[in-house]
C-alpha cells in the first residue's frame, strides 16, 4: 500500500516536472515557432509569412510564458492533453493511436531480449571465468557500444539490402517487426545478460546455493528449484530501469523503420513546434516509467518476502 | 561396522601440501571431533572427504563409505552420496536456506527430489521433521523470519532428509553464544542417537566436550594429537593440546583484584540509542585507574555505542560522562575489534608507529622499550599490516594506544578474530598494561566466561528491544572473584 502511495505522488511530480521541462525546452529552440508550426499545417512549400502570422494570431505565441505553462496544467488536471497544434485534433487521440503501436513493438523487443540474454548469462555465471563467460563478455560489450541507429542501419544493410530477405520499413505484418524488435533487443540483451551473468555467478558462491546440492539436489534441480528464481529478482529490478533504454531506443528506431508510434510522433511533434504533442508525448513516457516500476516493485516484494517488510 | 574410513588423505595447493596425511574412521554411535585453530586444515579435512573442496585445492587418498570405494582426486565421485548417505551441515544455518522459500518446502524438496516419495508424502514427511525438532510452527516462515536456532534446526531436517546416516557439522556453533552452543551439541547427539555417525569440525573446546567421543586435534596440516575426547582433554599429552585447552577462557586462572588508582571517568544515569532505537537507559558507573571493567550482552545490545559515548565520539540522549580533570583528550583510546581495517595497508608498521609517536611527541625509543613489553618482534616493523599474523597486528595496535600514554583503553571484542592461543596472549597484555601503564580499561567481549575472569566489575547489557523501554542494568561485580 505505502508503495502505491508514494509511486502516485512520485507519478504527479514526475508529471509537471515533464510538463514544464519540455514547455521550457520547446521555448528555448531557436528559429521561429510560428514558421514551423505553419510549415507543419501546410507543408514547407507553402509557408509564407502571411501564413506565419496567422499562425501566431491564433495560437497566441507572442504571449507571455507562465500564464501558458499554467494552463496546460490546469488542463492536465482535468485530463485535457489539448489539441496538436498542426493537425487540431486532440492530443490523447492521436497518442492512443500510437502508443500501441509503440506498445507492440516495445513488447515484442523486451520479449525476444529476455530470450537471448538471461539464458546466456545465467549459462555463463554457473561457470564463472569459463569459455562462455568470457566470449559473452565480449560480445555483449560489443553489442552494447553500438548505439542503436548505427545497429538499426547495419541490420537493414545486412538483412535487407544485402540478402533481401526482410522489409527495410514498414508495418502492418508479423515480418516488419522482425528488424526494429531485432535492433532495440540486441542492446537490451546485452545487459540483460550481464544482470543475469552478475546475479547467477553472486548466487552459486552463496552457502546456499551449495547447501541445495549438499542436500542431495543435482545441478539441475539446485538451478531450477533456487538459482532462477533469485536470480529472477535482480533481473526484474532491472528490467524496470531498461525502460528508459527502450525509450531512447523506440525514438531513434521508429524514426529510421518508419514505425508510426510515439517515437516516431515525437520526433515529428519537436520538429513542428507541436508543443502540446511533445508534452503529451513525453508525460506519458515518463508515466509509462512509473507505472513499469511500481508494477516490478509489486511483483519483486511476491517473489521476495523480504522486501515487502 | 565402520561407516566411514578415509586413508592418508592430503590437500595440496599447487604442488604445495597444506593438510599432511590423515586417516580417520567413524563408527555407529561414537561422534569423531576434528579440533584445531584457523588454518589447521581442518575444514580443508572434511571438504576432502566430502568432495568439496575449492576447485583449486587437490586431495589425495581413499574413502570408503559403506560398500562405497571414493578417490579423493575425484570429487565428482562424491556428489551422489550427497544428502544421501553424507548429510553436511552448513557452517552459517542462516545463509544456507534459500532466502526466497519457505521452510517447509526447503526440507519437503528433499524429501521429493531425493529420496523420491511423492509430492503428497514429502510434505506430510516434512511436517513430522519439523514437528519432532520443535518447529511445527515454522513450516511457512521464510529463513529471514526464523531465529538463527531455529533455521539451524531446518537445515538439520533438510539436510538428513535425503537419508543421510553420516552427519559432517563444519563449525557449527560459530558466532553463537554459549547457550546456543549446547542447545546445537545436544541437537547433534540427538541426531547421533536416531543412529548413523557424527563428525564434528570445530575450534570450540566447549563443544568438543560436550560433544565427547573421540578426538583428533590439528596443527597447522598435521595431527598432533588422538584419543578419546573426555581422555585428551583431561590429560593432553603434547604440549600444543596443553596450550590450547590452557588458552579456553573457562581454564584461565581467577585474577586477584587490584586497588584501584585515581579515578579516571565517571558515567552517570546515561542513555543512548541508534536509528530510533533505545540502547540503553540510566547506566551508572566509574572507572580507575588500574581496574578493568568488562562489558557483556548479545550483538545489537549497544556495547560500541556505549563505548563511543564515553570516548566523548558520540553525545548520550540523557546522563553525563565526566572525564577527570586534567587528561588529555587523546588520553582516552579505542583498541579496535580489526585490527587490519585499523592500519594503513601499504605503508610499513615502523613508519605508521613512527608518525604516531611524533605526532605526539614521544622519544622514538619508546617503541623499541615496548616491542619487547608486548612480545614483538623489532622486524616486524619492515613489514606492512598483511605481512603479519592477526594476532601480532592486534599487539601492534595496543603498541600505538600506549604511544599516545592513554589513561583509558576502550577495547571493543579485541580478540573476536584471533584464535584462543593467541587470544589469551592478547588478554593477558592488556591486564598488564592496566597494571604497568595505570590504565582503566573497558573491555567488549560476547564471551562471558572471558570477561568474567579478566575484568573487576561487569556490566551485562540486555538485548535492545524496538520501542520497549529498557530498565536500568546493575553494575555487578564479576562472579567468584575476590
């Protein structure tokens, strides 16, 4: 219960710290607002200034900051996320369109992750020091020093355009995710199973873990009936704090696979000035992070009795 | 018939021997006590016959248990009778039980993965187990919710449940008080008389009596000394045994009490406490010099937090401490429980003692006059803090109080580490520095016996208790002296 409560007061604060972060960012970028808001309603060929200052009339841009930071967050308070300054529709309509979209293929990332990377490292910290502790060791170092556009194109070169054996962009089948899932889970599993590698190799040193096997339970059974599951409560932890990796992730890889989730609308929402949109955008992120740990602290404190005291 | 035979078993690391040649055999009934100090090889003996020793140690000779033939060089060969005819008990009981299950099922797995009853008989298996050792009611408990009593007494039930008859216990009364250490020697012979063998691997004399049967004691890889228990201990024949079993605080000598000096501090009706948490309350008591006051209780009751309020580390909630006028504040010194966590680790004794002595303004002399006061070697003095024994750092550091000519000695469990040999060195050095020096000193120790016969007053502290309040503790004088 004390949990939830602080989670909550965490997820309001979390809230306007987002709201008036990026209100104040999106302020601060140079150039004029009202040329890129236009530019986004119109497209580019068809900005003038004429257009511009139409723009600004309406919106009211000339006017001051707070009383318009003020009011997004009264509005937010009534669960009003506004309307998109280029498309006029409401902020949470077009955010609920994405977010499953983003939701999907975060999902799919995350799943194919926890298949490379756990195994691997809980393979690797039986045998602390062994081939495959050490082999692992380099590639997911590897794997993670590549930053994720870079693996993005690289799995696009190889896989696409090389072999043509899957779409560059796209979406709608099973087969698009395969390569944007593919990019983010990579440079998740990495860690992943460094986690795993760490918590494994801690476990089987603990008296413990040698007890189980002094009772009489083979390596397999000690592993099934005692590793996996301590080793499961770090990795949890952790899975919580990968969020913001994934998030990082889901930007960079829907802009180049043309994914239409809330990355890619981020990316488009910044460049238009569409300040009610990056708002939106990123309050739900950083709610996502919220509501993604609290629901880890809930699980870890079941599968861990001694954390819930 | 023998149920356990092991012929010239060795241990070697790399190349190097560190456990000679040992032979052992336990019968039905009659409990085998290995005895010895830190780094006697003792537990390296029974990882041998075990097959688990770390994987860098090798062992040499033959086990035969039962109809079984085992090569110690093949530890493999040993993982089968594991749980089956070896039970091991764990050294720590808390640290061995998978924080993260229930009691009951950590002794029900056994019972279903290992002797192979079914799901519905392992737990009913189980719950008889835990009924018999007294602990129906912890079936469902996770091991952080037992007492460290308890959890030893489930790592009994799950370590025979596999049906083990021969049962190895490695230290298994380490860190626990003396109550404890009999209830968990009356819990081994009652395993012992449910039928099968006992071995026990201990440094406790204590236990090895409890425990009696036959002995084996180690020195440094090699067996000094065998025989029956109760006959060994009464009448050592070699001048190791004597020494060990003259070093068990229970042997030392009564000490006449002392006239005390001038007095040196004064507490009076203090109270403290740590993290919310009240210690201690209305605690009276004062010091002289030459008297040693002794401090006892369990772990957690405040013993070093009193200490720092007298040293003047640390304000009391309530009461005062009055230091005698004219003292120094560096007269007032601390001799710390680690003593390697207490020395720079890369710079020579000699230089660290050198500065001290600056520092204070004492002639360099001074430490070549008390090198030989505490038994020290002068060439220890080129080393750095590892290069020399626990026991030699631990006189080093008392070395570096008396630079400063303290008139007060906190010395918080200054032996905890070292073993009894050398632990009685120690002891005995700082009685006499309260003698020569004309120091008061307080001394820390979980070990009643211990304190009961070095110390002139004792102050028992009770077990702190969250949010109850504490009464008052008495200073009495220590038991049977005079």
């Amino acid at each position: 219960m004390n949990t939830l409560v602080t989670r909550g007061i965490q997820a309001l604060m979390v809230a306007v710290l987002i709201g008036a972060a990026t209100f104040a960012m999106m302020r601060a970028l140079p150039g004029d607002a009202a040329y890129r808001i236009a530019a986004g309603r119109y497209g580019y060929d068809n900005v003038d200034t004429a257009a511009a200052d139409a723009v600004r009339d309406e919106l009211g841009l000339d006017g001051p900051a707070l009383p318009a930071l003020l009011h997004w967050l009264g509005d937010l308070l009534r669960l009003d996320f506004g309307n998109s300054l280029v498309s006029g529709q409401p902020v949470i309509a077009e955010i609920g369109h994405q977010l499953g979209a983003s939701l999907s293929l975060a999902a799919v990332a995350v799943v194919l992750s926890l298949i490379m990377g756990p195994p691997l490292g809980i393979l690797a910290g039986l045998r602390p020091g062994g081939l495959l502790d050490r082999g692992l060791l380099v590639v997911s170092t590897g794997l993670k020093a590549v930053p994720q556009f870079l693996m993005a194109l690289i799995l696009i070169l190889i896989l696409s355009v090389q072999f043509r054996l899957l779409p560059a962009a796209g979406y709608g089948a099973a087969r698009h995710f395969i390569l944007p899932a593919l990019a983010l889970a990579l440079g998740l599993a990495a860690v992943n199973a460094r986690i795993a590698r760490d918590a494994m190799a801690r476990i089987g040193a603990m008296p413990f873990y040698s007890f189980a096997q002094w009772k009489g339970l083979s390596r397999r059974q000690a592993l099934l009936h005692h590793g996996l599951r301590n080793v499961s409560v770090p990795l949890l932890t952790y899975l919580g704090l990968q969020f913001v990796t994934l998030v990082e992730g889901v930007v960079v890889v829907e802009a180049i696979f043309g994914w239409p989730g809330i990355g890619h609308a981020l990316v488009h929402a910044i460049f238009s000035r569409d300040v009610p949109m990056v708002q939106g955008t990123a309050l739900c992120l950083g709610l996502g992070f919220v509501l993604i740990n609290t629901a880890i602290d809930l699980l870890t404190a079941r599968i861990d009795p001694r954390r819930a005291a | 018939m023998t149920l356990l035979k092991a012929d010239d078993i060795t241990v070697a690391q790399g190349g190097t021997p560190i456990l000679h040649p040992v032979s052992l055999h336990l019968e039905p009934g009659e409990p085998l006590v290995i005895l010895g100090e830190t780094g006697s090889g003792k537990s390296l003996l029974a990882q041998a016959i075990m097959g688990t020793l770390p994987r860098d140690l090798a062992a040499r000779g033959r086990v035969v248990l039962g109809d079984h033939l085992l090569d110690a060089a093949r530890p493999e060969g040993f993982r089968p009778l594991w749980g089956r005819q070896i039970a091991v008990l764990p050294q720590e009981p808390w640290l061995s039980l998978d924080p993260l299950m229930r009691a009951g099922r950590q002794v029900t797995e056994a019972h279903h993965l290992v002797r192979g009853l079914g799901t519905q008989d392992a737990r009913a298996q189980a719950a008889t187990d835990l009924d018999r050792l007294g602990l129906a009611h912890a079936d469902t408990r996770y091991p952080h919710e037992l007492s460290g009593g308890m959890a030893q007494r489930v790592a009994i039930a799950a370590a025979r449940a596999g049906g083990a008859g021969i049962v190895i216990a490695d230290e298994p009364t380490k860190g626990l008080d003396a109550a404890r250490r009999d209830e968990v020697a009356d819990l081994l012979l009652a395993e012992l008389a449910r039928g099968g063998g006992l071995l026990v691997i201990t440094h406790d004399l204590a236990l090895a009596r409890r425990i009696g049967g036959r002995m084996i004691v180690l020195r440094a890889g090699r067996v000094v000394e065998t025989g029956p228990t109760a006959a060994v201990m009464a009448v050592p024949t070699q001048a190791y045994t004597r020494d060990l079993i003259a070093a068990d605080p229970e042997n030392w000598p009564a000490r006449s009490r002392r006239p005390a000096g001038a007095p040196v501090l004064t507490a009076t009706r203090l109270a403290a406490g740590r993290g919310g948490v009240r210690l201690f309350s209305d605690l009276s008591f004062d010091l002289s010099a030459g008297r040693i006051l002794g401090v006892t209780g369990p772990s957690g009751c405040g013993k070093s937090t009193l200490g720092d309020v007298v040293l003047g580390l640390a304000p009391p909630a309530a009461g005062r401490v009055n230091r005698s006028a004219g003292l120094a504040p560096t007269a007032f010194q601390k001799l710390y429980q680690d003593p390697v966590a207490a020395f720079p680790r890369h710079r020579t004794l000699g230089r660290t003692l050198a500065d001290v002595a600056h520092r204070h303004g004492q002639p360099r002399d001074r430490i070549d006059t008390l090198l030989p006061r505490l038994g020290l070697n002068p060439v220890l003095l080129t080393r750095t803090p590892g290069g020399v024994s626990g026991g030699e750092l631990q006189r080093l550091a008392l070395l570096r109080l008396l630079l400063v000519r303290p008139r007060f000695i906190f010395a918080d469990e200054p032996t905890s580490r070292l073993d009894p040999i050398t632990q009685k060195q120690v002891i005995d050095l700082l009685r006499d520095t309260a003698a020569a020096e004309g120091c008061a000193i307080m001394l820390v120790s979980h070990d009643p016996e211990l304190v009961a016969r070095t110390a002139d007053h004792v102050l028992s502290l009770a077990p702190a208790k969250t949010g109850g309040d504490l009464s008052g503790q008495a200073v009495k004088r220590a038991g049977g002296l005079g």
